[in-house]
C-alpha cells in the first residue's frame, strides 16, 4: 500500500520545508497532493519532490516558475527513460539477427553528418 502524508506529517517528513513553501508549491502545481475524504494528501514522491525543491530554492534562489520549468523537465526526462527501457526490452525479446540489424542501424544513425539548421 502506498504511504500517504497529511500536510503536517509532510512538513515533518522534509526538515526543510515549511508550511509557506508547501502551499507556494501546491498553488503553482508544482506539487499535486491527492484529495481524499479526509483532505489533501501527499504521496512519497510528493515528498522526495519537496526535498529537491527546498534545496533547489535554498542553494540557487529560484522561484516558483523556475522551479516549475525544472521539474517539467526532470519528469520529461523520467518518462523519457521509461519509454526508452520499455523499447529496450522489446528489442531483447527479438530475434539475434533483428536485434543485430537494429544495432547496426543505430550506428549508422549515429556516425550519420547532422544537417545544421
């Protein structure tokens, strides 16, 4: 089961975060809490998500739209790298000579001369 955290026991769980910070994320959605019966709640990556957001909002002084911009980012990045491991193991349930032919044409694309815009 997933853990859940209530706004206090998020605020107890991150040493950093405080009650202004949490609602400033909330309000620019960067954090999406969970609404049940009993309220809003977070969920464990809500919480890891609050950590590197204090420390990027103590250690660089961003604000919230700079900080929107980078977890935008950082979660095109993670599903990036889950659609990549779902075609890599597409690719390992293939035949040795698709996965050969495949490889080779990878390399091909790559020592293949970009076309500057």
């Amino acid at each position: 089961m997933t853990e859940r955290y209530s706004e206090d026991q998020a605020i107890a769980a991150v040493a950093t975060l405080t009650r202004t910070q949490l609602i400033a994320f909330v309000e620019a959605e960067i954090i999406v809490p969970l609404h049940t019966e009993d309220g809003i709640v977070f969920r464990q990556v809500d919480l890891v998500r609050m950590e590197l957001l204090c420390e990027l909002t103590e250690n660089f002084s961003l604000n919230d739209d700079a900080l929107s911009i980078i977890i935008s980012l950082i979660d095109q990045l993670h599903n990036t790298r889950g659609q990549l491991e779902c075609l890599l193991q597409a690719i390992k349930e293939e035949p040795a000579d698709i996965r050969e032919r495949l490889g080779q044409a990878l390399l091909n694309i790559q020592n293949t001369p970009k076309d500057k815009p």
